[in-house]
C-alpha cells in the first residue's frame, strides 16, 4: 500500500513581511553587485545575492524561499561588509532559512537545516557552540546510526590530538542564552 504526501500549500510570504522579519531596508539596493562580486559561493547559487534582493523588491518572494542560494550561504559576512548601502544580507539570508523552515519548504541542499538546527541545539543547551556534541547530533540527524559510525574515527581522532573539548564549557551568561531563545520562540520582541 502506497501513501503519497498532499504538497501542502502556504499563502505567499509578502516582501513586506521578510523585510520586516529582516529589518533590512531593500529598497536602498541599487544593484551595486558587489555582494555578489565578494561572494565566495556565489557560484554554487542559483540566484546571485544581489538579484535575491531584486527578486524580494519584485515580490518573487516563493521563488527566493525556494533557492538554493539561501541554503548554500555560509554567512560569512563579506556580502554585508562590501555593502555600500549597510544592508545586512548574510542576516537576510538567516531570515529567509527561518520563514523557510518554518514553512516546511523542501530544501535543496538536504544536510544544511540539520547542521543550522544541531549548531543552534548546541548553542540553545550550552551558551555556546560545543564542538563534539554539535558534531554528533549531526551526524546522527543527517545519516542515522550509520552517519555516527562514519565520523566516529574523525571524531576520535581530533579528540586525541585535543582538537576539541569531550565536555562542553558552561557560559556564566547561560540564563540570558536561554532568555534570548526564549522570547524568539514565542515571537516576541526585545
């Protein structure tokens, strides 16, 4: 007996709402090109940084959420550093991931919302990111038992030559960590 899954329709994510969720103001982009020029992936996109912008102006926003560019953006910032208008694209980028996965859109790039979720798990439990615990909790979300088994060895290994920590530090600041998520999980605003 075969089940198939009904495609689940969403109402259309207006511009509006991704720039009031971002706090980016887009329609000071003029198209400059120089976050995509600074992009060291943006070959691996399939919409540049700076025609996602055009794209949101434009109100193509089911076409953004569903790119790969927002999965394959590594955040690492150049794009807002080159901006001459300060807007702040690797968090637009964040932004889009979050109304994404909040969607249950079907990513592209599989393994990417598991390591955001196992990086932020890490983050939300300890006060910060724990190397050994963000790893395992990926490889197992990511491939199961079997993607444990495959890291394993890499895992011991970088722990052997004390690349990282067996046991998580604390954050003295902990509580407010745990505020921080906390008030984004119930939508409210700082």
């Amino acid at each position: 007996m075969t089940s198939t899954t009904p495609a689940i329709a969403h109402e259309p994510v207006s511009r509006e709402k991704i720039i009031a969720l971002s706090g980016e103001i887009l329609s000071t982009c003029f198209q400059c090109q120089k976050c995509s020029n600074g992009c060291p992936l943006v070959f691996a996109m399939d919409i540049a940084p700076h025609r996602l912008i055009h794209s949101i102006q434009l109100g193509r926003t089911e076409e953004v959420l569903n790119s790969d560019t927002i999965w394959v953006c590594a955040s690492c910032e150049i794009c807002t550093t080159r901006c001459p208008n300060n807007i702040d694209i690797a968090h637009l980028m964040d932004t889009l991931r979050q109304i994404s996965m909040k969607r249950g859109v079907k990513e592209s790039q599989k393994r990417v919302p598991v390591f955001h979720a196992a990086f932020l798990s890490s983050v939300k439990r300890f006060g910060r990111m724990h190397e050994a615990s963000m790893a395992l909790t990926y490889a197992y979300r990511s491939g199961g038992i079997k993607g444990v088994r495959e890291q394993f060895s890499l895992g011991l290994e970088m722990l052997r030559k004390g690349k990282i920590r067996p046991l998580p530090d604390r954050l003295m600041a902990g509580k407010q960590v745990n505020d921080i998520f906390h008030k984004i999980e119930n939508g409210e605003q700082s």
